[in-house]
C-alpha cells in the first residue's frame, strides 16, 4: 500500500507539471518547449502509472526485504517533484523572455519607422536637388551638346550648369564638392545659387570664378572646398575660355589628338579673395570635342586596380568622335559601368560633352 501511495503522489506531481506546461505554452506559444517537457512528463506519468499497476498485481511481499524497490520508489517521487519544480520555477524566464521580444519587437518598430522616415525625406532631398540641375543641353546653334549626371546615393555633390546671358554666349560649368551625400548636396545647392546669380552679371571666366571662389569660402569649414570647371563659349567668334579650380578639362581635336586644359588654380573655397588667372581664349574648330567631368569619372577604379584616368576618358571619346554627343555620353557611361570593381559607384559621376559641328 505504502508503495502504491508513494507512486501516485509522484504520478500526481507530474500530472500536475504537464497541466502547468501546457498553460505556460498557452500563454507564451513556445510551442516546441511544450512538446518536448509535455512528452517528457507525459512519458514519465505512464512509467509511473505502470508501475502503480504492477504494484497493485504484484504487490511485494515483504516490505522491510525490498530495499531496491523502495529506493526506486522514492527515486521516482523526488524525480516527478524535481519536474514539478522545474515548471513551476521556469515560468520567470518565459516572462523575461517575452519581455526582451515585446521590447525588442517595439524597437524594430521604431526603427523601421525612423528608417521610413529617413527614406521619405531622402527622396524629397533627391527630387528637389534633381529640380535644381538641368532637365536638357540647352539649343545653341553650331554646338551638339549633352551631359551625365549619375549620383552615388540619394543625392549628389556634384553640380553642373548651363548659362546663356546672351544669344551668343554660353557659360558652362562642371562642379564637384568634396564628398558625397547630403551634405555636400546641401552645399551644392548653395553654390548652384552664387553661380547663376554671378554668370549671369559677370559673363567673364575670371570674375566669375574669383567671386564664386570668396562666396563659397564663406560658407564652408576648414578642409571643404569644391573643384569647379568655368568655360564661357563665343559662338560668333568661335572661342572658349576657360579656368579650372582644381579640375581640369579636355579638348578632342577633330583628328583625334587632344590636350588637356590644364586647371588655372587651388579648388573654390580653399584660399578666400585668390586671383585666379585671366584665361587665354581657344580658338575652337568643327568636330572638336570639349569634356568636362568630375573625378568620380576619372577615379573610377577597375578589377586591376587602376583608374579609369584622363587618358582612358580621351582614347574613349576620340574613338567615337563621329557620334553625336548624346550617344559618346551614354557610351562613356556604358564604358564607366564596366570598367568599375564594383556595380554600385562610389562616387557621383557627371560629364558635359559638347561637340562643335
């Protein structure tokens, strides 16, 4: 009898710690949990139960000369009151566990909120700044014109523009601010300003460049500047001018030779009230070729490890010197794409192109 009673207080035990499993997976769905310590208790309440069975068929004879079967009676009753305590002590745990998910659950919420946010604002930057660079080449008779802009990221620091103060003048600039991102968009957004409102005043490359170069010094940093590209095009003479603030441009002659127009001084805002040069005018022939890009184009980096470079840029163009300047604008950037190590650019990538017809 005293056996009999000992293993039903253990089968109770554990029927009692599969009942408090199963309302623990009820409340916390850990389902898994609760097919592994369910099964458990469960297969432990039939070996018990068995076991009380065989008790009662075959009880034991003498109880004082069943030592082993006593000791594995009251194994089984401390094992089953173990199992209870363990379910009965581990409900803590489910409750931190599902605390640390509900927090880390509203954090993700949070963030992705944020990120969204981040996204929408971004989107705005990109649709303003796009609003502020030219949607076209402008129509300039005797002058094929056409341009790439290509930002890194969502926005750009890279500028360029068109400026027509009189039907025979043509003021084009290539800019590029140090970095990329939002922050140099910000400042190229500023610098877009400053230099419309002084092409259109000034008409000249040099005083142009020199009340950029103290207007943008200004507004930037110790270590910020921006490399600028200004060439002002004579369509009745047929001569350019030009001056580079630490960026240099590219002259195709139309026998496929070319020089490079070297840059006239340090980038803008780099030395506030700096006198740039007063330029030399080109004279400028049918099928030459003018390119101005940023250095995203030329430091493009390949699968060598070398750059793209000036020299690439200038065989590029000199090979398709019969193409109109849109289609040598999409085949340099078709060449740029291939040639870079990786597919996302690391940098912005602008060219103005202008072919003299």
């Amino acid at each position: 009898m005293a056996f009999t009673f000992v293993l039903g207080l253990a089968a109770l035990f554990q029927l009692v710690a599969v009942l408090m499993a199963l309302r623990l997976n009820t409340i916390y769905r850990r389902r898994y949990a609760w097919l592994f310590i369910s099964g458990a208790g469960v297969l432990m309440t039939l070996w018990i139960g068995a076991g009380i069975v065989d008790t009662i068929q075959n009880p034991p004879g003498n109880i004082i000369w069943e030592p082993t079967l006593w000791v594995q009676t009251l194994a089984t009753l401390l094992t089953a009151i173990l199992f209870f305590a363990g379910i009965a002590t581990i409900e803590p745990l489910f409750k931190e566990n599902e605390a640390a998910r509900a927090l880390l659950a509203s954090e993700n919420a949070l963030l992705n909120r944020e990120v969204q946010h981040s996204r929408e604002e971004m989107m705005l930057a990109q649709r303003v700044q796009a609003n502020l660079l030219p949607k076209c080449a402008p129509v300039v008779a005797g002058l094929d014109i056409a341009f790439l802009s290509r930002p890194a990221e969502w926005t750009s620091g890279d500028y360029f523009d068109f400026v027509q103060p009189d039907d025979d003048t043509l003021i084009v600039t290539v800019a590029d601010v140090c970095g990329h991102g939002l922050g140099p968009a910000l400042l190229m957004t500023t610098s877009r300003s400053y230099f419309r409102g002084i092409a259109r005043t000034r008409r000249q490359c040099q005083p142009i460049i020199n009340t950029w170069n103290n207007a943008i010094a200004e507004d930037v940093e110790a270590g910020d500047f921006m490399t600028a590209l200004v060439v002002r095009l004579s369509i009745q003479d047929r001569q350019i001018e030009y001056l580079g603030a630490g960026q240099n441009g590219l002259l195709i002659h139309a026998d496929g030779s070319f020089e490079e127009l070297e840059r006239s001084g340090p980038p803008l805002g780099v030395i506030d009230n700096f006198e740039y040069p007063c330029p030399e005018p080109v004279a400028l022939a049918s099928g030459q070729i003018l390119v101005l890009c940023t250095d995203g184009i030329h430091e493009t980096e390949g699968k060598n490890g070398k750059q793209f470079g000036t020299k690439r840029i200038a065989d590029l163009i000199s090979t398709h010197r019969e193409m109109t300047a849109a289609e040598m604008v999409k085949r340099l950037d078709i060449e740029v794409r291939n040639f870079a190590i990786a597919p996302k650019a690391q940098d912005d990538l602008t060219a103005v192109i202008i072919k003299v017809s």
